[in-house]
C-alpha cells in the first residue's frame, strides 16, 4: 500500500496482536476497521511502540490535501475530529472503516481520555449542553424547534462519528 498522505510505500509493523501499516517517509499510520482501539488509550501498553515511527525529516506532508484510502481504490477519506475536545483531525475511509494518523497524532489522541468511557461521557455532556436550549421548545411541538434539534444533532454527528451510535443515544433517536 502507499501511503496517502506522502505516497511512500508503507511497511508493515506488528504490535501485540495487530498488524498495522507505518510510514517510513512521514511518519504517519494506517489502522483497518477497529484495530485503533486497540491502542488509543494509554493503559494499553502495546500502543507504545508506535509513538515514535521512525520518518524522514525531509518529508513535508501538505496537510490541506485530502487523502485517499491506501486501501480502496479512488476513496477519498472523510477528515474530522477525533472527539469533542476537537482537537485532533483523522482521516476515515467511509468504505472500509480504516483511519490515518499523522505523526504525533496517536500519541495526542492517548493523553486525551483516560478510557472509553470516559471519551463517551465527555461526548454525552458536550451534546446534553449543546441541545438543552434546542430541546426545549420541543414540547410545545414547535417545528422549527424539531428542525433545530435535528440540526444540532447532524452536526453532532459529524463532529464526533465514532461515538455516536443512530438509536442507541439517550437523547434521541436521529
Ligand atoms: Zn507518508
Ligand atoms: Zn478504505
């Protein structure tokens, strides 16, 4: 495979039980559908080992350009936050699942959340804060007050994919 965001070939690296992909040119990896929570957050140790891949300092990545998936042929890959912090931006194939970091992004992306659930809590607190105001009319059975919450719950979306699951949020059903 070759490397979306500098077109080196990346290299295969076996940590624990994941095989990832690492570029050698910018120092970036490729994780397939799931294999990032596997070491994303800093009590899981075999993460370690892939916080300093080695890279060539004269390779300058254009991080303007979107990317395409190393894997699927001509998909772009979706750019948006990791969390709610919005702090960080990944790349996501919305084909086969698979995420690019940058250099230095997985070692930022481990000192944000302590666990899971704690990623999730934030991503719940950030959205009850968010749509207090928009929910609240609803029960006058306002449309634009539905059209509003919609809204805000589109943008939710967007901002945060990976924690939001259609159906199963508390807060609705969108
Ligand atoms: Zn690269
Ligand atoms: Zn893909």
């Amino acid at each position: 495979m070759q490397c979306p965001a500098c077109d080196h070939a990346l290299t295969e690296k076996t940590v624990g039980e994941l095989v990832v992909d690492v570029c050698h040119g910018c120092g970036g990896i490729w994780f397939d559908l799931f294999e990032i929570k596997k070491v994303d957050e800093q009590h899981e140790t075999t993460g370690e080992s892939l916080l300093d891949i080695e890279k060539d300092p004269q390779v300058v990545v254009d991080q303007t350009k979107r990317r395409n998936c190393p894997k699927c042929e001509n998909m772009v890959m979706m750019r948006h936050f990791n969390s709610v912090k919005r702090e960080i931006e990944v790349d996501e194939c919305p084909k086969c699942g698979g995420y690019w970091l940058d250099t230095n992004e997985l070692a930022q992306i481990r000192a944000q959340y302590v666990s899971e659930e704690e990623k999730t809590q934030a991503a719940q607190t950030m959205f009850n804060d968010i749509s207090a105001d928009a929910f609240a009319p609803m029960h006058a059975e306002s449309k634009e007050a539905a059209e509003k919450a919609k809204r805000i719950a589109n943008m939710f979306k967007f901002i945060c994919p990976s924690t939001y699951i259609p159906g199963k949020q508390k807060w609705g059903a969108f």
